[in-house]
C-alpha cells in the first residue's frame, strides 16, 4: 500500500509525497529471493528407483515457501546480532518535524 500526503497543501510550492507503507521485513525480502533463484530447481529426496538409485522430487510450493522463510529468519537473526541492519525513520512521523519549546 502506498501513502500520499499533501506538502506545502496551501501555498504555490504544494506536491504530493508518497511512502510505501507496506514494504517487506527483509526476512520477506530476502525468502522471496531465494523462492526465485531455487523455485524451480528445489528438490528433496523421494525413496529409491527399482534398481536403488536415489529417486528426487521437486519440492512442492509450501515446502519451498516454509524453507525460503526459515533460512530468511536465521540469516536476518544473524544479521541483526552482529550490527548489519539499520532501522530508518518514518518520513510521516509528525513529532519529527515538530519545534519543541527550549531547543
């Protein structure tokens, strides 16, 4: 979903600002990745041929989509413990942009 808000709304310079406010968590982000470099490769072992070699079978697309966001979560855990993740700031945010009395 994508916000609009009017800037300026009274005076010759007004314009239309927009943020995304539904972006993917980069856990998200990053299952979505790995759902499209393995989507359509993935396979998991399916029991042996009648001659005992291994039989694969590509894995269905719950499998693939638990699998994706399992991984994203530990790389993201990962991420997060060591200090290689930045929390931005909401543009929208009103106490922002506010004069607070003494400063």
């Amino acid at each position: 979903m994508i916000k609009t808000k009017i800037v300026n709304k009274y005076s010759n310079s007004a314009h239309i600002m927009t943020h995304e406010s539904e972006i993917l968590e980069n856990e998200a982000r990053l299952a979505m990745i790995m759902i499209e470099k393995w989507g359509m490769v993935a396979a998991l072992p399916d029991g042996e041929d009648t001659t005992g070699r291994q039989k694969m079978r590509i894995m269905t697309p719950t499998e693939l989509v638990n699998r994706a966001f399992i991984t994203a979560k530990l790389a993201m855990a990962y991420a997060r413990k060591n200090g290689l993740v930045h929390i931005a700031v909401d543009p929208f945010d009103e106490t922002l942009n506010e004069n607070k009395e003494g400063e």
